[in-house]
C-alpha cells in the first residue's frame, strides 16, 4: 500500500476541478472559486503530483468513433501471488490500453484492449493466456463515463444539495441528482407522465432509476413515484428548482 497523503479542502477543491476537465482547467480558474492565488494552485498541484495522489492526465479516446475499432474488456484471474507482475507483462501487450488490478481472489485483473477486428481481439486473448491468465468473462464495451469524485466538489451558496445525497456536475453543463422521495411531498403518488405533465420534471431531465431498496425499477411513463424511493435524475442543464422542490417533503 501506497503512503497516505493527507489533503485539505484545497487540495479536494482542485482534484475535483481537474477531474471534470483536466484540459480546460487553468490554475486561475480554480484559484477564482477558491479564494487563492493561481500560484498556491499550481504549487498544490505540484504537490500532489510529486505525491503520486494525481498519477496523469490521459485522454478519454472514443476507439470506434475514430477509427472504426473496438474496445473489448477481458475479466481475468491471476494468480494473486504473481498479481502485480503478471499485470506489467500485460501492459506490454499490443493493444492493451488499460490494466486494472483488484485485491478480490478471482475476476482480480481487469484488461482493457483496442483492435481492428474481432481476430484482433483473439490475439489479445491468446498473449493473455500465454502469460498464465485465465480469461473468466469477455465484453465489447459500448460506452464508458467519468465524473469528478462529488464529495470533492464545492458547496453551494444557495444549497440546493441540502436535502439530496448527491448532486454531479458533468462537463458541458449537465448534471446528476440522486433523491429520495419525501413523504407527502408534490411527486409521491404520481406517474412519471403525470408528473411531467404537471410541469414537476423539466422537459430536458430524464429519470434513469428508481431504487426501492429490494429492487430496481426501470423507470416508464406509467411507474409510480412513491415515498423512499431514491430516484436518480439527469439533466442536460440544472436540475430545476421546481423539480427538487417536487422531491421534498410536505412541510
């Protein structure tokens, strides 16, 4: 285990700002919502860097989208004595784009892996065999996301998180909301289409999942919002005010 590096609010404020959009963030930028210098932002950087708490800047690259390949994700055993070097031997296999290891018994090597073609894809599975892997699952992967580590990011002076257990912004102004339904409140007892009918979802905000602790239900026009669920929301702007308001119980 790596040596533990104890970071301020500072230092979360800035991983946070990087996260989002490492290319497009400059150290003033961060250093205006802070309250600090751009100077005091690029020496935490630095520091961070030199800690190994921020270990690169990588490009997120759409394979398929620019040169018609795929990316397929192999689920691996290795034998967990021989982990960490059978993990090296595998980033040097062409292709390999990213190596993941896992402290789990099996499934403990997750390897990501760009081709041209399906026979491709094979080469890859075979050199991994040859190095003693066992392959357990295969996947072409259609589509993959990262956001910023939410509990990172600022508070809001208007506090619209207060009642909500997350709240994350994602690069180009979108934005996430994980809630649970108040009792009593606006949206309890409705469908989600009578609900968007009554103006309580904004047209732009979409409800990707309604957990009810036992089950997931997938979200249809005639689903019942009812009290507890813990409904996720996405939206192409700020989830509105009226929607979060609809969320909340009655007072």
């Amino acid at each position: 285990m790596s040596e533990e590096y104890q970071l301020d609010e500072v230092d979360r404020r800035v991983i946070h700002a990087l996260m989002a959009d490492a290319r497009n963030t400059s150290a003033p930028s961060i250093a205006e919502g802070l309250g600090v210098s751009a100077g005091t932002v690029r020496n935490r950087i630095g520091r961070l860097e030199d800690a190994g708490v921020i270990r690169g800047y990588h490009a997120h690259v759409d394979f398929e989208r620019a040169d018609g390949r795929l990316t397929n994700l192999y689920l691996c055993n290795a034998p967990v004595a021989e982990r960490e070097s059978v993990a090296a031997k595998v980033r040097t296999v062409p292709g390999v784009v990213h190596v993941r290891e896992l402290m789990t018994g099996r499934r403990n090597l997750h390897v990501l892996a760009v081709g041209e073609d399906i026979a491709d894809l094979r080469r890859v599975a075979r050199a991994l065999s040859s190095l003693g892997i066992e392959i357990e699952d295969e996947d072409l992967v259609q589509a993959d996301s990262y956001l910023p580590y939410a509990p990172y990011a600022p508070e809001r002076e208007d506090e619209r998180r207060g009642t909500f257990s997350d709240f994350v912004s994602l690069t180009g102004g979108s934005e996430i909301v994980e809630a649970t339904i108040g009792e009593g409140a606006p949206i309890d007892g409705l469908t989600l289409s009578e609900a968007g009918d009554r103006g309580l979802l904004g047209e732009d905000t979409l409800v990707i999942s309604v957990d009810r602790g036992e089950s997931v239900v997938t979200p249809r026009g005639d689903t019942v919002l009812r009290a507890g669920d813990k409904v996720t929301l996405f939206s192409r702007g700020d989830v509105p005010d009226e929607t979060l308001a609809a969320l909340r119980n009655v007072e």
